[in-house]
C-alpha cells in the first residue's frame, strides 16, 4: 500500500519483475527457502496447498518431515529442488508471455 501511494497507483510491468526474479534467481531461492522453513516451524503453513503466484506446491507437516540435522538438511534439499524447479516454471511462462506480447505489438505496428 505504501509503495502504491508513493509511486502514485502505479505499478512495474510484470515484464519488469519477471526480469528481477531471473536475473536474482539464486538470492530468490536462498530467501524462498528461508521463509518456508520458518513458516513451517512456525505452524503458518496449512499442510494441504502452498500457493505463490498461480503456483500450487503441496505442504506437508507429517512426522515424517520433523526429526533431526542431518533429516533438515536433506528436507532443505528437497525444497531447493522445488524452489529452482518453480522459479524455472516461472521464468519460461515469463519469457513465453514476453514473447508473445512482443509479437503482438509488432503484428500492431504492421497493420497501423
């Protein structure tokens, strides 16, 4: 909200955060991890569906998921994968959408 009454309503165009997210995508992912592991310390999350812009991801608080060091750092693991593997979905849905939107305008400009 802050931000929105600052910048006066406006907004980046999502071709603008798409090329964040791609070009600090190992920063992303080390926060990312971060902010799962203390929400799930923490009980924040649901342990059905964990949604990130469109993206479902299953969570899961089974017993199985708690335990000890070395059992944290191999469920670390397992979420690096998710996160690259999502932050890979979601940079090639950026550039599809980027590309698309640039044939648009060029198919534009023709007819104009």
């Amino acid at each position: 909200i802050t931000f929105k009454a600052l910048s006066c309503d406006m907004v980046p165009h999502f071709t603008t955060l798409a090329k964040f997210v791609s070009s600090h995508a190992d920063e992303i992912e080390e926060l990312f991890e971060q902010v799962l592991l203390v929400c799930h310390e923490q009980g924040l999350l649901g342990n059905e569906l964990f949604a990130i812009d469109g993206c479902k991801m299953p969570s899961n608080a089974a017993k199985e998921w708690s335990g000890t060091f070395k059992e944290l750092e191999e469920k670390r693991r397992k979420l690096r994968r998710l996160i690259r593997h999502h932050l890979k979905e979601h940079h090639e849905r950026d550039e599809a959408e980027t590309e698309a939107e640039l044939d648009r305008d060029i198919r534009r400009a023709k007819t104009v």
